[in-house]
C-alpha cells in the first residue's frame, strides 16, 4: 500500500524530460524508489527493485530496448517481463513470476510524469492546460530543481501566497510599503480552482520596474499549481507552471516553466537565475513552518481574506483525501 493512494492515483512530475538521458535515473516518489529509463518506445519506469535478489536496478543500464540488472544480468522488457537470465540455459523457460514493476508514465510540457496506481479509466493524456509551453507568442525556460526539507502541500501553499510576496521577496519581487492586498475571490472552474485577479504593486521579474500587477493562481492539481501576472499597461504576460514532486513526508523537489511575452532577447539564463533567487529566498520560510505538515482543519491557524487561494487548496486537499504531507482534522475526543 502506497503512503496515499489519492496522490498515488494522480500524476507526479519527477523529472525534466531533458535531464534522462541514455542512464537509468533513480527517483523517490511518496517513499517509493522508482527507476526511469528510455527505449526506443519512449519514457518507462518500474520499481527500482530487481525481483531475483533485490539490487537497484537504477544501477544497471538499457541494452536492446531491455534495462539490465547491474547483479547479475537479468534482462526486463519495457512490459516488466523478464526476458533473459544468463545463468540457466536458454532453452530453459523463465518463471512467470521473473517480472519487474511497472508503473504508467508519459511526457508532457517537458517533464516526466508518473502514476503509481494505475486506473484503467483514464487517459494518459487526461491533463491540465498550460497553454503558454506551446505558444509561439510566449518564450519557456525550465527553472532549476530545488528540493526543500519540507513537506510538499506546505512547498504548493506558499507558492499560492500572494501575500509573502512584499516581505520574502521584497527587493525583488514586492514592496512592503504597498503589502495590502485588495479583496478576491476563488472559484471553481473545469476542474480546477481560480482566482480572481488580484491587483498586486510589484515587479515583474527583478528588472526594478514596479508597477501594478494582476495576478491569477490556479490549483491544477494536488501538487500542480499555474500563475499568471499581466501587465496591463504595456501588455506583458508573465506565467509558470509550478509542480513538486512529493519525495517523503519532509523533502520535495520543484520543477517550474517559466514564460514569458516579452523580453525575447534577453538570455534565458537571467530568468532561471532570478527564478532560484526566488526560491531560495522561500526555502528557509517554508522549512521553518511549525506544524511541519500542512494543517488541512481551518480552525488550526488563522486566517484572512488574503488567504483565500490558500483555504481553497486546503479545504480541496481535504475533500480529496490528502494525507502524506498534510495534518487531518482530527476528531474529538467522547468522554462518558
């Protein structure tokens, strides 16, 4: 049994798309070491875990479209179907049970995704919407992962947080001399929560240039969220889609797209730069929350009407189900 089956269920990123190459890649998603590899068939992962006697199999490399154990040779098709053992004659049959794990996987916006419990009614193309990875109007770098020691529901919340933005990033990103955030509201639209547009005095990307910002958020998904800023005065679009891989109950790595309108001539270097500022500036924030998971009871802290995008994502994690990473609503205690 996985750690939590609703995210189990849902798709993870795990890695960029550019990042496998021809090396099997080891990755831990909720506890569980996985392996991702390529063949001529595409993206393939399996429990990194040899069935004969229990070696990595990230350690071992891909050999006729087969990955090949690094112990002692066995060889896996992509279905997870052993197909040679190098120790017993060839004319000898392979034991059925001689299989690997396998879990779906597929690539979308650049990334690779992962689902370890397979639900037969879905699409593996049943996604979200980022539509500025494929327009040609908008210009897509990849930041650079970053891992915090926190748990990932805390990791998603903060990048929901219009209002961290004028203390945490204030010198780059926001003003805590213009820190009011004006009243919003969040609705539920296809499949997904929306903000409304949030006027926000801030910069847009480091270049000191403050003005009025309007601001979108989006909960996509449980460790998926999308933000839009748009600058109304001269028609810049500032977007990101910002995903997290759940690696253990305290430790999540960042995967984030960011795009842009405008600017085309300056190096997509300074926008990966400025993204890790950012995020580095959120980190020891984000690892210093008490409780370490995310309280889904919104009677456990305090909230205002800033903090709506966030009572969304968890009043949503909490119908869904959510438990690694997130504190339940405990029940109260009868006493007779």
């Amino acid at each position: 049994m996985f750690k939590d089956p609703v995210l189990a269920s849902n798709w993870q990123p795990v890695a960029y798309s550019h990042e496998l190459t021809e090396k099997p890649m080891p990755v831990v998603l909720l506890e569980e070491r996985i392996v991702l590899f390529r063949t001529s068939k595409g993206i393939n992962v399996f429990k990194d875990l040899c069935i004969h006697r229990g070696a990595a199999l990230s350690l071992g490399k891909v050999e006729n479209d087969c990955l090949v154990c690094p112990y002692h040779g066995w060889e896996y098709e992509t279905d997870g179907k052993c197909v040679k053992i190098p120790q017993q004659p060839a004319s000898r049959a392979i034991p059925l049970k001689a299989k690997a794990v396998v879990y779906q996987a597929t690539e979308k916006y650049g990334l690779i995704w992962v689902k370890l419990i397979k639900d037969q009614s879905d699409s593996k193309d049943t996604f979200f919407e980022y539509a500025e990875f494929s327009d040609p109007s908008f210009k897509t770098v990849f930041a650079n992962p970053h891992t915090f020691n926190a748990a990932a529901p805390r990791v998603v919340e903060n990048f929901l947080d219009v209002s961290h933005l004028a203390f945490v990033h204030e010198g780059s990103l926001g003003d805590s001399n213009h820190a009011e955030i004006p009243d919003y509201k969040v609705h539920w639209k296809e499949n997904r929560y929306v903000s409304d547009e949030i006027p926000v005095y801030a910069d847009a990307d480091g270049t000191g240039n403050y003005t009025t910002l309007h601001y979108t958020f989006e909960i996509l998904a449980p460790t998926a969220a999308r933000l839009k800023k748009v600058n109304y005065e001269n028609g810049e679009i500032f977007a990101m889609l910002f995903t997290v891989l759940p690696q253990e109950e305290r430790k999540s790595t960042v995967f984030a797209l960011v795009s842009r309108n405008y600017a085309f001539d300056t190096p997509d270097q300074y926008f990966t730069d400025f993204q890790q500022l950012i995020i580095e500036q959120d980190t020891a924030i984000v690892e210093s929350q008490k409780p370490e998971e995310l309280p889904l009871d919104l009677q456990a802290e305090l909230h205002l009407i800033p903090d709506r995008v966030s009572i969304a994502y968890r009043t949503w994690l909490g119908k869904l189900g959510v438990t690694f990473g997130s504190e339940v609503k405990k029940k109260k205690e009868v006493t007779y």
